[in-house]
C-alpha cells in the first residue's frame, strides 16, 4: 500500500521492445563517451568505475597527484550523478515513463555541455579543463545508469556490460537451445562495441566533434521516448472516450 506522499508514476510507460532500442543506443552513446575519456581525458571511462578504480590505486602506489585527481574526478563524477539520478525516480515504478525521459534529458543537457566545452578549447582542454569534462561526462554516465535499472528490463545494462556477457555466455553454455533470451544483451554488447568504434574514427578524422557524438545520441533517446510518451497518451485518451 502506497500513501498520499508517495509519487508514482501515472503517465503511460514505453513498451518493452521500444525500450530495448533505445537502451541499444545508450549503449552506443556509452562506447562513444569512453573511448572520448580514455584517449583524450587522461587515461580514465566515464563508466567503468572498475577500471578508474585499478587506475586510481596505482596512482595511491605511485603517489602520482594527476592520476589521484582524475581517478577522484571520475569515480566522484559518476556516483554524483547516480545520486542525483536516484532522487527523482526513487518512488517511481520500473518502466521507461515521463519522469525516466526528464532525468534522460538532463543526461543529454550535461553530455551537450561536455560537448560545448570540448568544441570551445578547440580540442586542448588543458588539464584542469580536462578534470572538469571527465566530472561531466562521468556524472552523465551515472544518470544513464540510473535510467537503465529504472526503464523497467530487468538485468539490462548500458554502462557496465561484464554482466551482460557473463550472463550471455552462460545461458549459452547451460542451455544453447536458450540462446535468443540472451539476445537483448548481445545487442547492447554489440551496439557499445559499435558506439566505441565509432567515437575512435570520429576522433581520428574530426576529434572535435568525439564528445558531440555520443550528446546526438542520448539527444536522439531523449527525443524518441517523448515522441513514443505522445502517442500512447493519445492512444490512451482515444479508449477512454
């Protein structure tokens, strides 16, 4: 029993093969983000808080205060923005409704300004401009966290995907005949694979659009899922007529 405080969502949530996509394309927008951070932000993802954490302690080892600062900026980031991405959904029910595509928008509005700042130092960031765009970035990537375990797939993932392969290369070994239930991780496993090698030719060919990139895509889910809350409030209203 829920009481008069308690926000649930009563907006029509997306159904669960239109969220699937648009988690396909989190993911793409998550490859693009991390390959930007490594190669150009001092060594450190956006979002695989393992491997900031491996770096941050050989930084504690080797008592080096560039990787101490950028391991803190991207761990601190990350958990930031999960923080202020749980907040707002934390009375909500799992499924991809209104509130879920707010928070997605300000993913998309803090990845824009990641992008805006890479574009005004021509591609120079400098170091502490640098920290700052990996604090950006890694707080976007907590936010998307966040509206990935609340989009209502159970298990699903667009930040981390150790799990995803874990669990798709597991269900194959135990039951090959189950193979497709695993299918939406492959798609995410393949569309970050897909995003990362899209952000490395874009960084080869034009590096000061890299970050713009995975903006456009987060943007373009933002977009969709407003359109897709549209339509089924107007199917919605049309039965209840």
């Amino acid at each position: 029993m829920t009481g008069p405080g308690d926000a649930h969502e009563a907006d029509p949530v997306l159904s669960k093969p239109a969220v699937a996509r648009l988690l396909v394309v989190l993911a793409s927008a998550s490859g693009c983000l991390d390959v930007f951070c490594l190669t150009r932000l001092g060594g450190f993802f956006a979002s695989v808080i393992t491997g900031n954490l491996v770096q941050f302690g050989r930084a504690v080892a080797t008592a080096e205060t560039r990787l101490l600062a950028g391991g803190a900026t991207a761990v601190g980031g990350y958990a930031l923005g999960l923080a202020g991405g749980t907040l707002p959904l934390r009375r909500v029910r799992p499924g991809w409704g209104r509130r879920t595509g707010m928070v997605a928008a300000v993913e998309a509005v803090l990845l824009v300004g990641v992008a805006v700042g890479w574009w005004s130092t021509a591609a120079r960031s400098g170091y502490a401009g640098g920290l700052a765009l990996l604090g950006g970035a890694s707080a976007a990537s907590g936010i998307q966290s966040v509206v990935t375990i609340n989009a209502g797939i159970r298990g699903a993932s667009t930040t981390y995907l150790t799990g995803s392969l874990t669990d798709v290369v597991r269900g194959v070994v135990l039951d090959p005949h189950r193979f497709a239930a695993g299918a939406a991780g492959v798609t995410r496993l393949l569309g970050l694979l897909g995003g990362a090698v899209l952000g490395a030719l874009t960084l080869r060919v034009a590096p000061i659009w890299a970050p713009a990139l995975a903006a456009t895509l987060v943007v373009a889910v933002v977009v969709a899922a407003a359109l897709g809350h549209r339509r089924a409030g107007i199917t919605d209203r049309r039965k209840q007529e």
